[in-house]
C-alpha cells in the first residue's frame, strides 16, 4: 500500500500532468482560456482574484523553497532552524489566509452571480473543491503541527521535503511518506489529485504568456479623413454621412 500510495499514484498523476497538457494544446488550443467572466461582474473579481493569485504565489514559493532546497544549504548561509520554521509560519500563513480568502471571495461570486454561475462548468466546480481541500489542509498542517503541536512536533524538511526530492530524481522512499502525519499525507493526495486534474480545467492558463506581443508587428491604423479617402468610391451601404 506505501508503494501504490507514495510511488505508482503520484507518477501516474505526474504523467496524467504532463500528457494531458500536449493533448489539450494539440487538440483543443481554443479551449486554452481561462473562460474569463470579467465582462459579467467586476467589484468582487478585482478583490478575490488579486488575493488569491499574489496568495498563490507565496504558496508556491513556499513549497519549492520547503520542498526543493534541503535543510543542510540554508544552514550553509547562515540561516538556523529557528529562523527558517519562523519565516515559513509567518509567510506561510499570512500567503494562505490571502489565497483562502480570495478563493472563497471567487466561489461566492461564481455561486451568487447569475450569468457567472451559467458560465461555470463542472470542471471548475470540481477544480475549486480539490483547490480548496489542498489549501484548508496546508493552512491546517501548518498551524496544527508547527503552531500548536498537535500531535507532536514534525519537521517535515526531514521527512517529506526529502521524499520529495527521492520522488523527483525517480529514487522514490515511500517510507518517508507513510511515516508523515495524517495531515501531511492527505494534503499530497489531494495535491496530486489536483496536479492529475490541472490539463482539463481553466489551471492551463498558467503555462500562458503574452510573449508573442514582444516581437509581433505594429498594428497599422488608416486615417478615416478626407484627405485620406482616395479616388476609389465607398461600396453601396458605406457612404460618409454627416
């Protein structure tokens, strides 16, 4: 059961993330959208979605620093363990409680606005249920095993910051997981759960990036004055008035 829940389910997620994403671009660019529905309500968009993106970006943050950087090379700079698990309570929470306010300020505006609501898919309702299950469970681990101790303490930088990397250089020790709390299994779950789900939602406008607007042509605009107008007489239908 370690080895189907912390090695064959988080690849075949991974592998559903990544073949999922060249089918969706190869057959259904025109689905590649966030199906914005800015043009049917603004108020709430412009607080929700600038809470939980910049919250998000914290988050994210967050997880590479915790998850990638090993705990022997913020040592190397200087930074202690006191420092480090302080700096990532208080950012990390302070990032979460943004994330999960704007996520909840987004789904009451989807839920209460009638032309939002049309709009929404099941896709996205699906999406903002796992969103919000990872989210709930992050804020929990956090304060649960490092603020109150719930359980005892856990560092999770020796135990499921280290499955992770095995994990990613295909070295997998599940060991490490089945020994993470409750909490901390759940919220990997969920999470690669989400990563499975990611190509078949609006998530795929995050690999976007108006890049081609950096070298595309001026756009040219052709005077509408008399000066301008030409020998060449307007088509039936397009005669200037006034």
């Amino acid at each position: 059961m370690d080895v189907f829940l912390w090695v064959i389910v988080p690849y075949l997620c991974l592998a559903t993330f990544a073949v999922g994403h060249f089918w969706r671009y190869r057959y259904d660019k025109f689905g590649w959208t966030t199906r914005s529905s800015q043009l049917y309500e603004d108020r709430m968009l412009r607080i929700g979605s600038p809470l939980f993106h910049f919250g998000m970006l914290g988050v994210v943050g967050g997880h590479v620093i915790g998850l990638l950087v090993p705990e022997s090379w913020t040592d190397a700079i200087g930074v202690t363990t006191e420092m480090y698990h302080g700096a990532a309570i208080g950012g990390g929470l302070v990032a979460g409680v943004m994330t999960l306010v704007g996520l909840a300020i987004l789904i009451y505006r989807r839920r209460t606005v009638g032309p939002v609501f049309s709009a929404t898919t099941r896709m996205d309702k699906v999406m903002y249920a796992f969103l919000g299950v990872v989210i709930v469970l992050g804020m929990w681990n956090t304060i649960a095993g490092s603020v109150l101790s719930v359980g005892g303490h856990y560092d999770y930088r020796e135990g499921v910051s280290v499955w992770y990397r095995s994990f990613l250089a295909f070295q997998p020790q599940p060991d490490l997981m089945a020994d993470a709390p409750i909490g901390f299994q759940l919220h990997g779950l969920v999470a690669f759960g989400l990563f499975a789900l990611w190509p078949f939602t609006r998530l795929v406008h995050v690999f976007s990036a108006p890049v081609g607007y950096l070298t595309r042509p001026y756009i040219v605009y052709r005077s509408r004055d008399d000066a301008a107008l030409g020998s060449h007489a307007p088509r039936r239908g397009w005669d200037r008035v006034g």
